[in-house]
C-alpha cells in the first residue's frame, strides 16, 4: 500500500472512535434546550414574613 492508502486506512479506523466521543461530548450541550422548554409552570413558595424575633433576642441577650 502507499502511503496516502495508509492514511486513509488509519483515519477510517479511526472515525468511529471520533464519533462517539463527540456525541458523548456533545449529548448535553443539545439536551439543555429540550429541559428548560417549559418556563410557565414553576411554583414558588411565599416570601416568609419578618416578625423581628432575631433582633430582640439579639438586644436581650447583649444585655445579660
């Protein structure tokens, strides 16, 4: 064989292998679009009222 037939040889053994690692690589790179497709339907929680507990705990016991 020459050795342009050698190359071409050698690269075709190793595009298979080339392949895999790029949709591997690239698997999660084009899931990300498809995950957050629906913005519309999250709940939060409500906002925690402040009751100021922490302060007065805070000043009593400064004071002990």
């Amino acid at each position: 064989m020459t050795r342009s037939a050698t190359r071409i040889v050698n690269m075709l053994r190793l595009l298979p292998r080339a392949l895999v690692i790029l949709m591997v690589l690239a698997a999660p790179v084009l899931a990300v679009p498809q995950l957050r497709g629906d913005q519309g339907s999250v709940i939060e929680a409500p906002a925690a009222r402040k009751s100021g507990v922490g302060f007065v705990l805070l000043v009593s016991l400064q004071r002990s």
